[in-house]
C-alpha cells in the first residue's frame, strides 16, 4: 500500500517531521510493507460488479495492524461513564472511571459506559485508521483524539 496524500490537521505532519521523524518513517514503513494484493479478496455482491474481486477492509485492517503491532503500536482505549446531565459530566470529566460513575449514582442517575479508542498510538502520536467511511474522519479529528488529551487513564 502506499500514502496517497495526507491532512495536516494542526500542523501535525510538520511536528512528526520535525520531532518525530523516526515514528513518521515507521508509519511509512507499516503501510509500505501492506500488501494490498492479498487483500482482494472479498466477492462482489452488487449487480453491476457482481463477482469481481474488491479489497476486504478488514484484511487491510489486518494487514496494517500486524505492521503496527511489529513496531510496538498499541490500541488505545479509555472507559468511562456518563449520564444525560452535562453539567454533572463536566464535573467528572477528569475523574478515574470508578469515581465517575459513583458521582454519577449518588447524583441519582443512571450511569452509561461508553469509551473512546484510537487504532494506534505511541509515543503520543496516535494513527487512526479508515477505509471508507470518511464521515467518521471528522468525529476522530474533533470529537474522539481531542478527548483522549483530556482524559486521565487509571
């Protein structure tokens, strides 16, 4: 596989090159080393290519998690609670997931479970994934990788 084009959101590309170039060389490196070739492997189902060869999202995802995880990126993933009161979820923001969800019953409500996960981070530079559904491209930009600044694992 191969880096079409990139987005430097906030100067990102700028800070790895300059601070970071080693983990930039390991991101090139991962998807240079994904062979996509034996990633077209799912069967169209659709009538105008029905039976042609398309590439499987999820043996890309495979292939590009295998090089990560050979370069010691790990998947990041934060738990915490929450409930339909904003204000009482700013006052938890930063507590650990036990202590949010005790405030959040003792405040009377119901607590919800949710998380926030990113494919690849280290070094606190984080890698997200997509094939297709660049929809959600903006949801990791400002919603999800935001967040995981924020929050304190415990």
């Amino acid at each position: 596989m191969k880096v079409e084009t990139y987005y430097s959101h906030l100067n990102g590309l700028e800070f790895l090159l300059v601070h970071k170039r080693k983990l930039w060389k390991e991101i090139h490196r991962v998807i240079a080393d994904a062979d996509a070739r034996i990633c077209q492997i799912k069967v169209s189902k659709e009538i105008r290519t029905s039976g042609k060869l398309l590439f499987s999202p999820t043996a890309m995802n495979k292939a590009i998690r295998s090089g990560f995880a050979h370069h010691n990126w790990n998947e990041r993933r934060i738990s915490y609670w929450v409930t339909p009161d904003a204000n009482l979820i700013r006052n938890t923001m930063l507590m650990g997931a036990p202590q949010q969800r005790a405030e959040i019953e003792h405040a009377g409500l119901t607590p919800l479970p949710s998380y926030n996960q990113t494919d690849f981070v280290k070094e606190r530079v984080a890698v997200e994934v997509q094939f297709g559904k660049y929809a959600f491209s903006a949801y990791d930009l400002f919603v999800k990788h935001p967040s995981l600044l924020r929050w304190r694992r415990h």
